[in-house]
C-alpha cells in the first residue's frame, strides 16, 4: 500500500510539473509580447546563466554622513574597501554608552555609506536592469548616478529598485545611505550595514516581476485544483496591459491505470496587442486541475 501511495504522489507531481513548464510558461507571453526570437527569446543557456549577477564586490564603506556623498563625481578613494556583507557595528567596541544598549549588545550604530563604480555595458537581449538588494539595516536610501530612488524602511525585508532609466553605457555609480542611529529600534542585536547579498538582474522587456509568481491549491480531493498567478511586466506596453496563460486540466490519477492526456479547457488571452511607451505590468492565471 505504502508503494502504490508513493507511485501515486510520484507520478501526480511529476504531471504537474510538466503541466506548468512546458504549457505555462511556454504559452504565457502574447504574441506582441515576444517581440523578435532572436533578439530577446533565443538567448544560450550560457547568457541565462549570467542574467544574476553577484554584485557583492569591491564597494567603498565610510562610517558617517556626508550628504555629498550621493552625487557620482565625489572622491571616495579615501574610503575603505570590501566585499559585501557587511555589519559595522559588530567591526566596534561594545560600549555602555552606546545607545543600542543591551538590546543591541552595547555595539556601536550610527549611519554608514556604501558606494560602487561599476562599468555597464548594455544588452538588447535583457534591457531591463533591476538592483536587488536582501537586507540592509535599515532606512536604505539608494541613489544611482545621483538619481535618488527613495527610502526603504525597516531593515529585514528584501526589496529591489528598476534601475534602468537611471544607467548609462559606460562608468555608472551605486551609492547607498544606511542609517540605523534611531535607537533603541530592536529587542535584539540587528548589525548595522548591508547585510545580505545584492544582485544586479537582466531581464528581457517582456519578463515575470520579482517576486511576481504563487502557486495555490484551491480544492484538496479527488479533484484537486492548483491555481497559478504571475505578473508578467511587459515594457513598453499598453496601459493596464494584462495576459493570462491557457487552462489545461487532467483527470484524477489511479495508481492502477496511466494518467489521462492532458485536455485543453481555456485558452490564452491578452489586451497586449500593441506595444506603446508606458511602463506595465500584466497577471497570469493558470489553473490545473488534477486528482
């Protein structure tokens, strides 16, 4: 019995994954949406490799504020040099006086800038440019070429900035503006800095958000149903632009008989048909039905 029940999981998921992949992804973009194959689809898998690029080397550090330090021509040569992550405060002295107190272990807080000259060289195949950072502590503020994108809030979640507007060809400046002096903010030690690891992402124009794909099972019985959702950001695109992936469904699965073809019930939809200069995103819906 335990072997038929292992079969039966087995095969179930070994259909579902295929159902996704290869009738999911491979029907989700609209036509307007896969502009020319061989410009923006038919990228070697050595290409795709690169489409995270660590970017985690060789960033300027200096504890203190100077607001100076955001435009792209200020002298950082004085700076300290290091890899990513970092936390300044655990590099202090835990003193009595500091402001964490025992919250934060007596170490040292404050505010801290990171800045990094990079080269860029664009690529007509992933145009879309997205810097991804996975924890800061805290009130990251980030500029690009002086461009200032904002405060990100808090220091234990994720977030990412679409740089592309912002970057040139050719020698392009991150700078980064951490401030963790607002104490006590925590009732645990929480570091100071760049934390976590920071990506630079290419993408196509036509590609999934970040974060932008969640799979849920709506029914739990002889009919399973599994609801996939992903928002496609298609750019430039048609205001209020949106795809949604054709319904393919199965019959329920006997460890006594093979699985049933798969049966198409819905099909492929999308308002995409031209492309214009406004920035958009799109949702894609994929049900599954399986037993």
């Amino acid at each position: 019995m335990k072997t038929n029940l292992r079969t039966h999981r087995s095969i179930r998921l070994k259909w579902m994954a295929a159902l996704f992949f290869a009738f999911g992804i491979g029907n989700a973009l609209p036509a307007a949406a896969r502009y020319s194959r061989a410009d923006e689809l038919a990228i070697t898998n050595g290409a795709r490799s690169n489409r995270e690029v660590n970017f985690n080397e060789n960033w300027k550090f200096f504890l203190g504020d100077t607001a100076v330090a955001s435009r792209p021509d200020f002298d950082d040569n004085h700076w300290r040099t290091l890899d990513l992550p970092h936390d300044w405060s655990i590099e202090g002295r835990p003193e009595e006086a500091n402001p964490a107190g025992n919250d934060g272990g007596y170490y040292p807080t404050g505010i801290g800038w990171y800045r990094k000259t990079f080269d860029f060289v664009p690529d007509s195949r992933r145009p879309e440019t997205t810097l991804y950072f996975e924890g800061v502590y805290m009130n990251a503020e980030v500029f690009v070429n002086g461009h200032n994108l904002g405060i990100r809030p808090y220091g234990y979640s994720s977030f990412y900035h679409d740089i592309t507007p912002y970057l040139k060809a050719g020698k392009n400046v991150i700078a980064v503006r951490v401030d963790n002096s607002g104490q006590k903010n925590c009732r645990w030690y929480t570091g100071s800095g760049i934390y976590r690891n920071v990506k630079l992402i290419r993408t196509p124009k036509a590609h999934f958000e970040p974060w932008g794909i969640g799979i849920t099972t709506e029914q739990v019985n002889r009919k399973t149903q599994v609801k996939v959702e992903a928002t496609l950001a298609i750019k430039p695109s048609r205001p209020h632009c949106f795809a949604r992936l054709p319904t393919w469904t199965v019959t329920p699965f006997s460890h006594k008989k093979k699985p049933s073809p798969l049966k198409r019930t819905g099909q492929a939809k999308s308002n995409c048909n031209s492309l214009l200069k406004t920035p958009s995103s799109g949702v894609l819906k994929h049900r599954t039905s399986t037993g």
